[in-house]
C-alpha cells in the first residue's frame, strides 16, 4: 500500500528526519562496480549477469545510505541499456529501496506531447491495474522534460496527483552547453528556461497539489544556476521542490546548491551520483579504506552530508 | 546484418521507390484494436494478453503498408507502457517491420546530458554486443529531445554513426502549447525552435555525416511550422530530412506538410498514425468496408498518398 501523505510532504518530513538535503543519485556502470560484485571475468553473454550485478550493487548501495539521505535518485538509462531485463531491474530497486525507508525519484526524463505523455505518465507514475496487469513498485516521483509545454507536463501531474506522487520539471540543466538553448535570451529581458520555469510555477501553483508542507507535487530540475539566479528562484517560487543536479562530480559547489534551500533546511534536494557510488576509487578513500567499498561509499555520504552543513551555515 | 547503406539514402532511395513520402506511425492502444485482435472479453490480468494483441495488431499493420510506405514510426511510449513486456514487444516490432522492408523509426524522444545521453543512444541505437550480451533488432532511427543543447544531441549523432543509422532532434512540436516555450522570441529576433535548430543543423552538417543523396544522417523532427517557416527551414538546412508529425488527426494539411519535401519529393517524412491505423473507426471507413479492418487502413494509405501527391503537385 502506497502512503496517503502527500509526496511533497513526505519528502519535508524526510529531509528533516535525516538532517540533510543530500540525494544520492544511482548511475550504475558495470565496469566501476567494486571487484567482488562483478562475478569474476567477464562470461559469455554476460548483458544478465551484469544487470544482476548493478541491481545487487544499487540495492546494497541504497540499504547502506538509507538510515543517512531522505531519498535516492535512479537514472533510468543506466538499466534502459539492458532493455526489458533492465526494466525490469530498475522498478524491483524502486521497490527494495522503498522497503528501505526511502524516498524514490525515478529519474526518466520523458516528455512528448498530450496522449503520448499520458503513456509515459502511466508506465513510470500510476500503479498497475486492469488495463495493464501489471503490478510493481513505481517511484515517489520522476523527473519530467517539459519541451513540449503546458500540454506536455500536465499529464506527469495529473498522474501524480491520482497517485500522491510528485514531477520533477527539467527546466535547467548542470551542463556546459545547455546555456545555447536554456539561457537564450528573450526580446522581454527573460531567458528560455525561466519561461518554461514560468509553465511550470503555473501547473505547481494550482491549489490542490499544494501539501500541508505547503509544497506543491510539481517541482523543478534545476541545475546550473548562479547564485543570484538561485536566489531569485527560490524566492519565486516559494512551493516549489527543487531537485539540484551537478554536486559532487559535476563540480557545483555546495555554497551554491544550498541557495535553492530554505532556512528550515528544505525546499531543494542535492543530487550527488557518482562522487558517492564510486567514493571507492577515489584516491583518498581508497587509501584510506583499502578493498571496503562500503566504508568508502558511507564515508562519503557522511562527508558530503557534512560539506553541505557548513554552506547553509555559512548561508 | 544490418545493410552498408547508411540511414539518409537508405531513406531516398525509399521514397523514391515507393513514390511518397508518407509514414505511418504506430501509436496503439488495446482499446481500439479491431474486435477480432481484442481476444475477446478482458482477461484478468489482462497486460500479456494485451501488449500481445498489440503486437499483433501492429505487425499484421506494417505487414500491410510495406508496399505503399517507405517507413513506420513506431511510438515506445505506447509499448513501455506494460513495462518490460511492452520494451520486448517494441524491438519485436522493429525486427518484424525492418523484415517486411521497411525503414524503421523508433519515436523515444530520449535525452539528456552527456554520460546519461549516451547510455540511451546504447539502448536505442547501437547493436547488441559483449556489453550487454543483448541481441536483437534495432531501428533504423530514432527521435532525440535535444533540451540539453550540443551535449546531449552527440552521443546520439555518434552512436547512429557508427551503425549506419540515424537521428531526428525534436526541434518544434505540433501542439497549440508548444509555443510557449517554443516560439518564445529572443532579442536577437530568433525564435527559441530556431536556435535549437542551429545546433542540429551544425551537427548534421558534419561532412562525414552526409550521404551520397546530399542528405545527413542527422533530421529533425519539425511540427507545427508556417508556410513561410517551412519554406525557410527547407531552404536553410537542404542536407536535412524532416520528420513531421501532426498530418491527419492533428489537423496538420497536406499543403503545409509537403512545403518541407523538395522538388523530387525528398527530404521529408509526413507521418500519419491515428488515422491510419485506426481509419476502420472512420465514418466512411467503416461504412465502405464494413468490419474488413485491414481493406479500412489500406485505403486510407492510398488515400493519404494521393492527398499529399496532389498536394506536392500544386505547390
């Protein structure tokens, strides 16, 4: 049975229960595994053997930041490389790392526009019924690509809100090259992403997605942000739930990902992937852990938990 | 084997072969199959049955339209839908409309940044290997979102060129919404599509991504223009197919769509998807034909065939 709590509040609940905005984002490569999960060499035909592996990896991976970071982020594509079985792996670790007491952010990115966004809707939101037979576990939430506009983004709501779930609206990415097409500048001062951010306000603002957080179940993927800009953001839209990719690997530095939070401490989730999974190789936890990729992964929890503390301190 | 030929004069010598340039794009959905694929009354747990019908039902339809059309456009949304069911039944699909001769083109409308965008183009566009130890049959292109800009295009650009396939970038959609975001106007007098469509045109123009036809492997996905935008797109980027969705129920009209082919009726795909494939839901249709579905969806083909030729005539 699903929770009746909204999403928007859950997640309230779970980041002040945790003590920190970390995420830990699950991006899973079968060469980086840690050697005593990749079964050896590689056999013949190996494509089940290393979905087994990285679903193994992820589910001990979420079991062990679970009592430390309200939620986990899974990026599809990372299964989606395996086809059905990959599929299938991906929604039974949306259902361990439930069982584990966290939040699940699906993160798809899928968007096309009104009946075709209504099917992606019903794969990755609502739960199996009499049209499809299919039963499983679905993700708290999951990000969204809101290019088609208003009519692309509201089924991902709509769908939400019969499920007590949440979207997650791509509205500005962490990468170098996004700036071409996000922050090309309008005639009327703003720039393309704060107009779709505008859409999306809108499809949040609406009355009945706003929780007794006062958080709606719409948020927004908002990468790459200056400081001024992340403030202005976070003081717009005051209901919203931002999801902060790029901490951590991608270099954003957590003095300016802890701007889209609030005084309390919510309001935005910081996404770091693969500076946490793959603390193990990392020279100094490496050094410091030997083979104990566990040791090497809380670690590296425990100090991004800390790091992100000291920015909102300092805020 | 895949055939040498890469994907953009595979595409030419196509239309040229079958003398016109219309797609017909499989969007189905179990509730509106013919009575007889439907199996019947509902089973319980109905989902295997019915992505089964499906299959069925869209096989049987590319089986019939091989020899009037020179591709399909098979739309995943709609086969994700039953999960890892409906994924297996999609590259079925794929196999069984490359095997009946046609060009195939997988609408995913996937992207994202960089790594992530990559693992997608491994999904969708590169052949099974030691990887993934997965074997099966592969479109012979797929739709890409290009929000992420430049990084988030090339993973695609470069996984179709290493198999002889091909990529359309959704630049513009054929809904009223889109303009919000789409149209939104930049100070430099550009229009946000039109930006979009500079970084496409820049990674389609690559020499080593043109064919012997003149034409990149790389397209676009092109809704919704006017006239005037249509004639400029044409002439602007002349090494580019278009794909162009909205034709038939979207409202799209043949003297529109066809602004975007030349002269010798290259350089477009018109898709049709609703009514084709649901054309023994029509009307006339249905009056003419009686419960003879496939004699329904033939002559809509040849229906829509003549309206685009004679659209193309009068231009």
């Amino acid at each position: 049975m699903e929770p009746r709590v909204r999403f928007a509040d859950r997640l309230c609940d779970a980041v002040k229960r945790k003590g920190t905005c970390l995420v830990v984002g699950l991006d899973p490569v079968a060469e980086r595994l840690p050697v005593e999960l990749r079964g050896g060499s590689q056999p013949a035909g190996g494509g089940a053997c290393r979905i087994d592996a990285i679903l193994e990896f992820c589910t001990q991976t979420a079991e062990l930041v679970a009592p430390m970071v309200p939620a986990v982020k899974i990026n599809i594509a990372f299964f989606e490389r395996y086809l059905a079985a990959g599929i299938d792996a991906y929604f039974e670790l949306v259902g361990r790392a439930k069982r584990f007491g966290l939040e699940v952010i699906g993160d798809v990115k899928r968007g096309d526009i009104g009946h075709t966004a209504a099917m992606y809707a019903a794969a990755h939101l609502a739960d199996g019924d009499s049209t499809t037979g299919v039963r499983r576990y679905v993700p708290d939430a999951v990000t969204v690509n809101g290019f088609a506009g208003m009519e692309g983004i509201l089924p991902f709501a709509e769908a939400a809100d019969r499920e007590g779930r949440g979207v997650f609206v791509w509205v500005r990415a962490s990468n170098p090259t996004a700036a071409e097409i996000q922050d090309f500048a309008g005639g009327d001062g703003r720039m393309m992403h704060e107009v779709l951010a505008d859409v999306v306000g809108r499809v949040a603002r609406q009355p009945a997605r706003i929780g007794d957080s006062g958080y709606s179940s719409v948020g927004m993927v908002a990468g790459g942000l200056s400081a001024e800009k992340a403030l202005e953001f976070r003081a717009r839209y005051d209901h919203v739930w931002f999801l902060v990719p790029g901490y951590g690997r991608q270099g954003c530095a957590a003095a300016d990902c802890v701007k889209l939070c609030k005084a309390d401490g919510t309001g935005a989730l910081i996404n770091a992937s693969r500076s946490i999974i793959y603390a193990f190789e990392t020279p100094s936890y490496a050094e410091r852990f030997g083979g104990d990729w566990k040791a090497a992964v809380e670690q590296a929890v425990v100090d991004a938990r800390a790091d992100l503390a000291r920015a909102a301190g300092e805020k």
